[in-house]
C-alpha cells in the first residue's frame, strides 16, 4: 500500500519551535511526529510513502536520509517554492499513485491509534470515493453526514458557518481526525489548481459522488499542533 503525509505545512500554532524547525521534526518521547507515523504507516502495511516538505524542507530530507527512511520506499514532494495546502499538494503528487489502488493521506500533526486495517476494509467492501477519520469529540470544526454515513457538508462550530453539499439530509456533525484513504479516480475529479484545501474537493465532490465517515471513535487521537499537545501527547504515546 502507499501513503503521503502531508508536512508542508508552516507549523505556526507550534512557536516558537517552528521558527527553527519544521513541525514534522517535533519529539514525543525521543521520536519525531515524523518518525512515528511512518513507523504507524509501516505497521498498518503501508511500503511506499511521499511526504512533501516546504518549510525548512532540508532538515526533513536530512532527518529522513540520516535514518535511511525509517525503513520505508520514501520520495519527497518539493514545495519549497510555495506551499500548495493539502488539496494541492496531494495533487502535485498524483504521479506516485499510478498503481489504481486506493492509498492512505494523512496529517503529519496527527497522531493515532486508529485501526487503518479495518479502516481499509472498509473502503475496499464499500468503494467510496474517499474514506474519512472522523470521532464524535469536541472540534472547532466539523464534517456532517447523513444517516448513510455520506458526507454531506461542513460546520465551523465557533462562527455557526455552513457549507452545505447535500440538502435536506438528516446531519451528524463528526470531526476529522487528519486521515484519509482515497481512490486515485478523485485525480480526474479534482477541478481546483494551485493551492486548495481538499476540504473544498470533498465539499464540491460530495454532490455528486459519495465520500464515506470511518467512525473510530474510543481510538487515541491528538493533534500535536501546539506546545502544550507534546505534553499530552508524552502521555498518550510512548
């Protein structure tokens, strides 16, 4: 199976550690984030992996290179130029997933426990266009689904903000753990350029194709995205 993990990102929630380094070099207990969903990608099956780098992106390649990939089939996505978000820089990369086969996305600032076998089970019985992470937890943001577990929109929690792809469904709000596994199809689908979220893809696509919850709910979840999240990540993760 392959993966990317997205590690492009700025890291800003993260200063002051990331004025000087990537997030994706963040510890928790003597590993990298990096380091340790890769390890987690690797133990779920998952041989090849992409991750793309933008800010300080050398320290990334160095760490990688120094640790001979951590054991894994591993390319870089370059952003150095501009970072592409996750919609455009998961379609930069669309080369590495030639195969046909549906592979795993997921954030570089996550950190889980989440059963990715079963989860892949899941896709494969149900053919989907996309697979989404999602527990019912307290979020500022939200994805909503109808009774099908069929995404059907987006909330911001704290404006009360709508968007809204499937009318007149009856909504469960649910929120995105950072993971996805997704059809190499959605490539002929996506109609964004440049930088996009692929929270936008998914909300246009959803009209029309169907784009699934994966419940997994009562599995270690942090997102690892601020100073005091290492603390309770040290308590989560050993």
């Amino acid at each position: 199976m392959k993966a990317m993990i997205l590690a492009a990102g700025l890291g800003t929630r993260l200063k002051p550690f990331t004025d000087h380094h990537p997030k994706a070099l963040a510890m928790v207990h003597g590993k990298t984030i990096l380091q340790r969903n890769i390890e987690y990608l690797s133990a779920n099956g998952v041989t090849d992996i992409i991750v793309n780098v933008h800010h300080f992106a050398d320290q990334i390649i160095n760490h990688l290179q120094a640790n001979n990939n951590f054991g894994t089939n591993l390319v870089i996505s370059d952003e150095s130029d501009e970072v592409l978000e996750t919609g455009g820089g998961l379609k930069k990369a669309s080369w590495f997933f030639d195969d046909g086969q549906a592979f795993f996305l997921m954030n570089v600032d996550i950190l889980t426990d989440a059963n990715l076998r079963r989860m892949m089970k899941q896709h494969h019985d149900l053919k989907p266009l996309a697979t989404l992470a999602v527990s019912d937890r307290t979020s500022s943001r939200c994805f909503l689904f109808n009774e099908q577990s069929q995404l059907c929109g987006w909330r911001n929690n704290n404006t009360s903000e709508e968007k809204i792809s499937r009318e007149g469904e009856v909504i469960h709000p649910l929120s995105f753990s950072g993971l996805h596994i997704i059809d190499p199809h959605i490539f002929s689908l996506i109609k964004q350029e440049g930088k996009f979220s692929m929270v936008d893809v998914y909300l246009d696509l959803a009209k029309t194709n169907t784009i699934l919850a994966y419940n997994h709910s009562g599995s270690l979840l942090i997102d690892v995205g601020k100073p005091e999240s290492i603390v309770e990540a040290e308590k989560m993760f050993k």
